[in-house]
C-alpha cells in the first residue's frame, strides 16, 4: 500500500509540474506575441506619422 501511495503521489506531482510548466510556456508565447503585434502597430504608426507633413501651430 506505501509503493502504490508514494507511486500515486509521484504521478500528481509529476503532473502538477507538467500542467504549471506548460501553462507558464504559453502565457509567455501570449506575451510575446501580444509585444510583436504592438511593436508592429507602433511602426507602422512611425512610418504614418513620418510620411505626413509636419503641422505648425
């Protein structure tokens, strides 16, 4: 009964790490992708911005 306790706990903490790694892998591709689309959207509004003539006040 011990081998099959200890064997059981194993196999939850083993899963536990598993899931938490693998959440923690997206939520960093999710935040990487979120940073390459705002930094593609700030260049393109750099280059908007470049190519209007500037406004005097």
């Amino acid at each position: 009964m011990k081998k099959f306790i200890t064997a059981a706990v194993v196999v939850v903490t083993t899963s536990v790490a598993g899931i938490l790694t693998w959440r923690k892998v997206e939520s960093d591709r999710f935040r990487n992708d979120l940073w390459t689309e705002a930094e593609r959207v700030s260049a393109e509004q750099d280059e908007v911005a470049a190519a209007q003539p500037a406004r005097h006040a």
